[in-house]
C-alpha cells in the first residue's frame, strides 16, 4: 500500500494518470482511506482547472478572479 508522500507525490507530478492499473487503483484505494489526501488531491484538481481557464494571460483581474474561483471551488463539500 503507498504512503500518503507517495500518493501526494504522485498526484503532484501527474504520475497517478500515466502509471499502470494496479498502481492507479492503489492511488485510489489510498484516496479513499485518506482525507487528508483526497482534500489534496481535489485541491490540486481545482488549481488545474483555474490555471487552464487562465491561460497564458494573466493579468491582475483575471488573477484575482482567479483566486476567488479557486477558493469557491475548494470550499465546495464533494
């Protein structure tokens, strides 16, 4: 079973969607025992979705837009 550094590395770096099924269901086994990592996990996801609809661009407006959506989204319950 991984460890919560190697599930919050893992996710950090992407590897969680490129590595093989058994090691994505591990991931996901862990997500499912761990708060703290399924709280990062939907944290990183959120900060992924805001910095693509971001763009290159990024000027102060949209930056403070940003982090208002980004803190919207992370206050959501699943």
């Amino acid at each position: 079973m991984l460890n919560c550094s190697q599930v919050a590395r893992s996710i950090a770096s992407d590897e969680y969607r490129t590595g093989g099924l058994l090691y994505r269901m591990s991931i996901r086994l862990h997500l499912a025992m761990c708060r703290q990592c399924s709280r990062y996990f939907r944290q990183i996801r959120a900060l992924g979705s805001v910095l693509r609809e971001v763009g290159d661009e990024f000027p102060i407006s949209q930056a403070l837009a940003a982090r208002d959506r980004l803190l919207a989204r992370l206050s959501r319950k699943p």
